[in-house]
C-alpha cells in the first residue's frame, strides 16, 4: 500500500544538483589528469595542504612551505576565508541557489507535509464508527454474528440510535464515508499536491485496518491479511464511484449508494436514517468547501452527526403541497 511518491521525491532532490561557480584559485602544479576525482561525490569533504613555496629560506632549516606530505597526489592553495556576514559566493549565484532549493524543497517536503497532516485526519474519519472487543483484551474469543463477523462494541450515534452491528466492516464503511468527504475537499488542493493527501490517508487507512486485523481478530498470517486488504482496496474504489455519482446525479442516487454500502442493501434498512445520512454528507461536502486550504491542514473536525438532520428530512416539500 505503501506509495512510491517519497522515495521519487528524495531521489530528485539529491541526484539533480545545481551547478555552483566556484571562487576563483591559482592553478595547482600537478597536471589536471592527476588530480584526485572528486566531483561525483554529493557530500565529501578535502583536506586541503599548503602549497610548496618557490622561494628558499634564507636559513638552512627548511620552511614549513617546503615541507611536502609524502604520497600527496596534489597540494592546493587554501581557501580564503570571508569576512563576518558576507556570503562566499557571489550574490548572483547565492540568489540563484536559493531559488532553486525553494522549487525543490516545494515538492520534496510536500510528501512529509502531507503524511503528516492526513494521520489526524484520518483519526478523525475512524472515531465516528470506532469500536473495541473486549473479549479479547481478556485473552478470550470474540462472539459471531450470524454472518459469522467478529462482533465488538461501539458507541455514538451510528450504533446506538441507527442500530449498526460493530463489526470490522461496519466500521470500514463508515470510515470509508468520511474520508470520502475529506477527499472530495483534497480535489481543489493544487494539482501538484492533491495525490499525495489523498494517498497518505488511504495509506493511514489500510495500516490501521491491518492492525486491527492481526489485534481484534487474529489475523496473524500477512497472507490472509493481504487477501482482506486487497478486497478493501476494490471496495474503495467502488465507494469512490458511487459516491461521485450521486453528489452528481441527486440524493436519490446518493441515497442508494448509501444503503449499499453502509447497509449492506438490507432491505428492512431505515430510509429515514439513510436520508439523514444524504443531507448530513451534503452538509459537510458544503463545510468543507468553505473552508481554506490551511484550515483543512490544520485539522478537520466533522460537526457533529447525521441525526441533527431529522428536522430538514421530515420537513414537507412546498411542492407536494402544491401538487396536492
């Protein structure tokens, strides 16, 4: 699950360097083909030896510049040392060097950035249906329901007043729901960073969902648990379309995706319950729209829950009425 976004981005940085005009030096004694080869190098560091003088010393004791460390291939002229607060190089090329780093650091740290940012985020998406089983902190078994899932418990508003069974899946749906809404908001990111938000938090998701698997359920064998992964993936996929659909198409279509996904078609599902959902979603899509993007970084908080909308769902249409 893993994206090879980070390791592209810091390959980039470090393998394209920007070409630097060195200070000026007196050209070394040894010919050029001689000269250690020292340019590949992306982080080295030269002892540098004063160079032979070619005046005598006036006495018979050799100067310290005559002295010549055997096996040197080269010797060359110490650095000038700048003055407190000027800069070694250039101004050009200092200007040139900042600039470059700023365009490079954009899309290196952006990758970091959003790891970072999108692990809250997505901690915010799984409250809403989090649950425990505690049977197994207590070195037991979990009880199974009869479509035989390992059955927990969980509180909030989706399991006590909607009535969902706290199981894995329940609670991969309802996740899956709220981050939707967080990705249709990472859309109108800029072009450049909308993959890697979207792709940190569904990374965020299956490392999550892999722990609790090998956690709650005893999944310890990673091929059983890649198997359920990769049903998630495909499973996502299908939230992503459908949702898409009905915010396009209407709440009636919206309202179907719902009851597919979060209800598993059930047909004895409450269709009140599944229109407060629809215009909760609506409520938050619009939310998150007015939001800024630097308020989205910081931290999302979804406001409070789907019930809150029984008062607009019952409220009577101004055209039925007409109609009737």
């Amino acid at each position: 699950m893993a994206s090879n976004y980070t390791c592209s981005a810091c390959l980039s940085a470090l393998v394209k360097r920007t070409k630097v005009v060195a200070p000026a030096r007196r050209a070394p004694h040894k010919p050029s083909h001689l000269l250690p080869n020292t340019s590949l190098r992306a982080f080295a560091s030269e002892i540098q030896l004063p160079r032979k003088s070619n005046s005598k010393p006036t006495s018979g004791a050799p100067a310290e510049s005559d002295k010549v460390i055997e096996g040197a291939e080269s010797i060359t002229a110490p650095p000038k040392v700048a003055s407190p607060g000027k800069s070694p190089l250039p101004a050009s090329t200092t200007a040139r060097l900042a600039s470059e780093l700023r365009k490079r650091a954009s899309g290196t740290t952006e990758t970091y950035i959003a790891y970072g940012a999108t692990q809250p985020l997505f901690l915010e998406c799984s409250r809403a249906g989090n649950y425990t089983v505690p049977q197994i902190d207590e070195g037991g078994v979990a009880p199974k329901n009869d479509a035989g899932e390992d059955l927990g418990v969980g509180t909030g508003w989706w399991y006590d007043s909607l009535g969902l069974t706290p199981t894995f899946n329940t609670w991969a749906q309802v996740t899956f729901l709220h981050m939707y809404l967080l990705t249709v908001r990472f859309r109108l990111f800029p072009k450049a960073h909308a993959p890697a938000w979207h792709q940190h938090l569904l990374d965020h998701f299956f490392h999550n969902a892999e722990d609790r698997m090998e956690t709650y359920h005893g999944m310890v064998a990673r091929g059983v648990r890649n198997k359920y992964l990769k049903d998630l993936w495909i499973q996502w996929r299908g939230v992503l379309a459908a949702y898409d659909e009905g915010l396009v198409k209407g709440d009636a279509v919206l309202a179907a995706a719902v009851w597919r996904n979060v209800f598993k078609a059930d047909p004895a599902a409450d269709v009140k319950a599944i229109a407060e959902i629809v215009s909760w979603m609506r409520r938050e899509v619009r939310r998150l729209g007015e939001a800024s993007d630097a308020e989205i970084a910081a931290g999302w908080t979804f406001k409070g829950d789907p019930g809150e909308e029984a008062p607009a769902v019952e409220l009577k249409s101004k055209l039925m009425k007409a109609d009737a």
